[in-house]
C-alpha cells in the first residue's frame, strides 16, 4: 500500500513534518510512503528533477498510483501555498477520471504564529480533495497529543508552529500527531484495499 506525501515548504518546516508523517505511514505493516514536493509557481513548466530538498517533483501519476494522499502546505494569510494551489490547479484530468475518487486523504501545515491561520489553511486543502471524492481523514481527539498540545495540532490534521525567525523546532505533541495522522492513514488505506 503507498501513500504519496506531497508538500511545499520554503523554510524546512513542512518537509520535516512530511518525514515524520512518512514514519507513521511506514510504522503500519504492508505500507510505504513516497514523498515528493510542488514544483515552485513559474511561467516555465517545471521538469521532474531532484530538488535542493532532496525529494523529486510530484507528477499527475504519482497520484494516479498512489492509494493514499496527504497533502502539507506552509500557511499564507490562512490559504495554502500558492504553489500548492497551483499543482492542485492542474489535476483537472484526476478528476474527470476519477483517479482518485474513494482514496484516503489528510492534510497538514506550518505557520509562523499560533494565530496564523492553520486551520483555515488545511480547509483550503481539504476543498480540492473532497472535490476529487476522496475519503477525508483528520486526527480524533482519542489522540492525546491533540488535547495537551500547546502548540500545533487540530482534528483538521497535523498543523506546527514554526515561530517567526522560523526558530521553534518541532514539538512532541506536534511529532506524536503527524506520527499518528501517517499512521491512521495508512490504516484506512490498507482497508480499503482489502
């Protein structure tokens, strides 16, 4: 079973939280995550190359074959990226074929403050995916970390505070709940495919 981690993050933040998830996901038996990152918003198209992040640019296929989606975006004035929502832009064919209609999905963030806007960002993202007929998966409350946690972390998916300088490494409660949200995805994913 794979689940394909996309994200974009420009200082760190999100791609450290994309690693984590991966080691929720790989932590349940059968299961493998992919990890790829949006090619940067630009009047060239881009190729699939390595980046400087080391992960590959993400391509309409490797959500075709993927049988889980978790998606992370750094916040931006309560929004999604700008390359994030552009690379979901483009997955028009996705959806006219119902490539991932019936898939498990989540979504997680990063933003600068506490106020920043976390929650309405992973909404954002969690609009194209519903359009798409995927089945949204968030993090309950059962998960501890979410009810202790002072700092990131919502039912909306896993969220860190990153602080202004981006200073403010990833907490405990923050790793536990992207660790879970891997997990519980990969969960549903597994029985799904039976």
């Amino acid at each position: 079973m794979k689940t394909l981690i996309v994200y974009d993050s420009r200082l760190g933040s999100v791609q450290k939280m994309a690693r984590l998830i991966a080691r929720g996901v790989e932590s349940v038996d059968g299961c493998d995550a992919l990890i790829r990152c949006v090619p940067e918003v630009s009047s060239q198209a881009p190729q699939r190359q390595q980046t400087d992040t080391g992960d590959l640019l993400v391509e309409l296929s490797d959500l075709e074959a993927c049988d889980a989606l978790i998606l992370g975006s750094p916040t931006r004035f309560g929004n999604m990226s700008a390359s994030m929502k552009f690379f979901l832009d483009s997955t028009s064919s996705l959806w006219m074929s119902g490539a991932l209609s019936g898939k498990p999905a989540a979504v997680f963030t990063s933003s600068s403050s506490m106020h920043g806007g976390q929650e309405s960002t992973l909404l954002s993202m969690l609009n194209p995916l519903l359009h798409h007929g995927m089945l949204i998966c968030g993090l309950p409350f059962t998960e501890h970390a979410l009810s202790k946690t002072t700092t990131g972390g919502t039912p909306y998916g896993a969220s860190h505070v990153s602080g202004s300088s981006n200073n403010k490494p990833i907490s405990d409660d923050e790793k536990a709940l992207c660790i879970a949200l891997g997990k519980r995805i990969a969960g549903f994913g597994l029985a799904l495919k039976g």
